[in-house]
C-alpha cells in the first residue's frame, strides 16, 4: 500500500498504453501497488515462467495508488489486465459485479504448486466477503499481504498507557499533533469501534456486524468523534506521515501496521524510535490479493504468476522488501517464514500467533516451535488478543457516498 507520486504514476500509464500491439498471448499486465514487490522476485519471473512451460512471456508491469481509481480501469475502461491485487473490500465489490474469473489452478502441475502456501486464517477472512454461499472466496483471489490499523508513535512525546484507546485523538495534550491517514473507510472502520464500544461490551452488538454494516446512525457517531479531534489532528496524509514523525513535528499517526514497520525502520536509521500500538476496542485487519479481472487476455500467465508469488521463498522476499505481512502461512510455508521470522535475540516477548500458522507445533530446522508463544515482530504478527478485537472491512455499496460526504466535511471543517 505504499505510494508514490501521480506523475510517475501517470508516465507509467502512458509507457503501458504504448504497449497496444504487443501479442497478448506472451505478454502478461500487472497491475498492483507502488512499492509493493521484490525487484528481484519481480525481474525472476519471466525466467521462471519459461523454465516452467518452456513460453516466453514479457512482463508488463503497472502501479496504482488508490483502489477506486485501479478499479475505474477495469470497470469502466475494460483495461485488459492479466493480474491485479486490489484490497479486500474491492474483491468484495468486483464479485459481486462479476468482474472476476476463478484462478485456473488445475493448470499448474502438482510439482509447482504453491497455492496451499496461503494461511487458514486468510483464507477463512476471504471468504467472509463471499456474495453467497455457493461462491468460494479462494477459487477468485489469493491472499497477498495483510496487516492491522493503529497508532505509529514517538515514545519521547507520548506514553503507551495514553493510546490504549482510540479517546486518544480527543486528548488535548496532543493539539496538532497527529496524523490520520486520508483513508476514509480504514479511519471509519476502527473509530466505529470506539464510538460504539459501550454496545459492544454490552454484547448489544459485535464488531464485524459494526463494521459491516453502514448506516446513518453510525456515520454520525464517527463524523462527530472526528469533529471533536480536528484541534488535535495537523493533517491528511497518503505518505509522508513517516517524515513528520521522524522530524518530530508530529507524535501519532494512524496508519497501517506495514507503514508503521517501515516509518519504524526509517526512524531508526536515524536515532529515532518509534512504536506501533493497537488501541483496546479493536481495529481492522486488512487483506491485499491477487485476483485475474474478467478482460484478462493471457489467464494461463496470470495463473502462473500468481501461484509463483504463492512460493514461500518468494512472500518472505516481498515481505521483507516491502515492510508487509505475507498471507503466507500454509503448511509448506510456515517453516520458511518462521526460519526467518522467529527471533528470540530481536523480539524476548513472545506472541501467540497460532490463528495464522494453526494450533499444531511446527517443525523448523529441527526445532518445535509452539504458534502460541513465538518470537516474531509484534508490529507484524500482532498477538491473537488483538486479532480477536478485529473486524474485516467490507464493500461499503451504496453507503459509499455517505461515507465519502462525511469525510469531506470533516476534512473542510475548521
């Protein structure tokens, strides 16, 4: 989900449209996130694809920056990409508008097959967003990267204790100092939470059915906490969040787990510390996936391709490069991502991640590993506590312009 600016953006775009009379049969279009990829993994692929089928296949490889512009492309434009990797709740919207075609899995051989590398749990949140009951979520996308919503913070400004809720956007003590991401559904979705968290623990309502279902009641309640937190919030930022946090001009910022791993990585480099921390009355988890849209040209690329960023070698790459969190975590990938993830020496405190990597030990380098006490990133894999206070983000419908017109009143109010 990382960004870059509109002009490259948009020379990008007209280096692709230039592209036209290419032979679609040995030409695959991606299109997926800026800053979202290995390069190596990504300049590996047409050697690997030739090596498989002995086919040539030419990579043509476009970036977006917001899923609502990615998706006008194809629904509108009838872009004929082969691959794209939209956002959970617009694999949501793309199955329901019938915008998708299942992943051709019985075509790779067994011998490369790496589609069973994908984590139980990510599989089971995909298909929450099923349009029915006959339709299984993992036969139209699989999971890429994935994380949470929080707080990134200064620890020299700001104590833990003080962000244990989201209340902490009301604080006085923090006029002007905070960013919020200008990311309407994310900062709707967890401040829901907080505005309704009275009925939650009253148990009068839970947290998917909050999140899921949009209604006027609801938006009011957000638009008003966010009134209340203009004094505190100094402005909307897409992706220099991690520059004014590093410069020490702001002390909170609400961001995804992936920009906070990598503002946190950053800020290191250069004597500062940061942390991430998600607030008690719970947040959302979001999903990345890789999906082949209906104007696909070359589906037997696209099926390769996919399954080739499925290969466990090739998620701990992307994840690495990128600060994101695989899907992967299957039973072929979970040693492989524990073998590089799980480090008693950086992370002493342990996290019970047995919903991603399942309740059984696993075996890594001759070591058994308990998933409920591992050694790995928390800002990564936060601990099942956290994740059993998160609701998956859903396709908004025709609440999208509520949603959209309280957001610009918020933004234009002083």
């Amino acid at each position: 989900m990382k960004k870059i600016s509109t002009f490259i953006l948009a020379l990008v775009a007209i280096v692709m449209s230039s592209c036209g009379g290419t032979d679609r049969a040995h030409q695959l279009k991606v299109l997926n996130w800026a800053d979202y990829i290995d390069e190596q993994v990504k300049a590996d692929f047409e050697q690997w694809y030739f090596e498989q089928t002995g086919e040539k296949v030419e990579l043509v490889y476009e970036m977006f920056d917001i899923n609502e512009t990615a998706l006008t492309k194809i629904e509108v434009g009838h872009e004929d990409y082969d691959v794209f990797c939209p956002s959970e709740y617009i694999i949501e919207r793309m199955l329901k508008k019938d915008l998708l075609i299942p992943i051709q899995k019985d075509s790779i051989p067994d011998s490369i097959y790496y589609f069973n590398n994908i984590s139980p749990f990510v599989l089971d949140k995909f298909q929450q967003m099923s349009p029915s009951e006959d339709v299984k979520v993992s036969d139209y996308t699989a999971g890429y990267m994935w994380g949470t919503t929080g707080f990134i913070y200064n620890p020299q400004y700001v104590d833990r204790e003080e962000l244990t809720s989201w209340a902490a956007i009301l604080n006085p003590k923090f006029e002007n100092r905070i960013l919020m991401k200008d990311a309407f559904r994310d900062v709707y979705s967890v401040l829901v939470l907080y505005a309704f968290a009275d009925q939650i623990e009253a148990g009068e309502v839970d947290r998917d059915e909050l999140v899921r279902n949009i209604t006027p009641e609801r938006v009011e309640a957000v638009k008003q906490v966010l009134l209340q937190a203009k004094k505190q919030i100094s402005g909307w930022e897409v992706d220099f969040g991690k520059e004014e946090m590093t410069k020490g001009k702001t002390w909170l910022n609400l961001s995804w787990s992936g920009d906070a791993q990598f503002a946190i990585e950053e800020a290191s480099e250069m004597g500062v510390m940061l942390d991430y921390i998600v607030p008690q009355e719970g947040s959302n988890v979001w999903f990345d996936g890789w999906v082949i849209p209906k104007y696909a040209k070359n589906v037997k690329a696209a099926t390769y391709f996919i399954d080739y960023m499925c290969k466990a070698q090739n998620a701990l790459a992307n994840m690495t490069a990128i600060g994101y969190v695989s899907c992967a975590g299957g039973e072929k990938a979970a040693p492989v991502i524990l073998a590089a993830q799980n480090d008693e020496e950086a992370w002493p405190e342990t996290v019970d991640a047995s919903y991603f990597f399942g309740e059984e030990p696993i075996v890594v380098d001759g070591d058994t590993l308990d998933t409920h006490a591992l050694h790995l990133n928390p800002v990564y894999y936060a601990d099942k506590s956290t994740i059993d206070r998160c609701a998956l983000m859903h396709d908004a419908g025709d609440a999208q312009e509520m949603l959209l017109e309280m957001w610009n009143e918020i933004k234009l109010a002083r």
